[in-house]
C-alpha cells in the first residue's frame, strides 16, 4: 500500500461518515418536526374536542324550535287580543281630545 491508496482509503471513509452523519440528521431533524407536528394537531384536538362539550345536541335544538313555533302561536294569539283594546283605545283618545 502506498501513500496514495491510503489517503484515497481515508478520504472515502471521510466521505461515508460525512453522507451517513448527514442522512442520520435529516431523519432526526424530520421525526422532530413530526412529532412537533403531531403535537400541535393533538393540542388542537383537545381544543376542539372541549369546545364542542358546550355546543348543543340536535335534540336540544329540535326542542328549541318546538319550543319557539309555541311561542310564536302564542305571540300571534296576544296580539290578535289586543287589537281590539288597541281600537277601543284609539276610539278614547279621539273622544278625549274632541272633548276638551
């Protein structure tokens, strides 16, 4: 072996461990950022997941509208009720300042 067959040998080996060490960085680099990642989107989740306690069931909301057609029909019967003491009132008004 010569001088230059043992400086091509080391250069070569230099070369591996310089490619192997760079491969072995991107991946650990990469499995940082997928679990930085996956971490971010499970902290998301759990958000999500407790806000939607609060958000009502369909149930709920379809006796919600039950509950407001109900209120509707009554608000409709008031107020067919009160048209006619709306004229009469109406009728006192004229007749108090016709009179004065």
């Amino acid at each position: 072996m010569n001088a230059d067959e043992l400086y091509f040998g080391s250069e070569f080996i230099r070369w591996v461990v310089v490619i192997a060490f760079a491969i072995y960085s991107f991946n650990a680099n990469r499995q940082s950022v997928k679990q930085t990642v996956f971490d971010e989107m499970n902290r998301k989740i759990i958000t999500m997941e407790s806000q939607m306690a609060h958000v009502p069931t369909r149930q709920q909301i379809s006796l919600l509208f039950e509950r407001l057609g109900k209120m509707e029909a009554e608000i409709d019967g008031l107020s067919k009720q009160l048209k006619p003491i709306d004229s009469s009132l109406n009728r006192i008004n004229d007749y108090l300042l016709s009179h004065k």
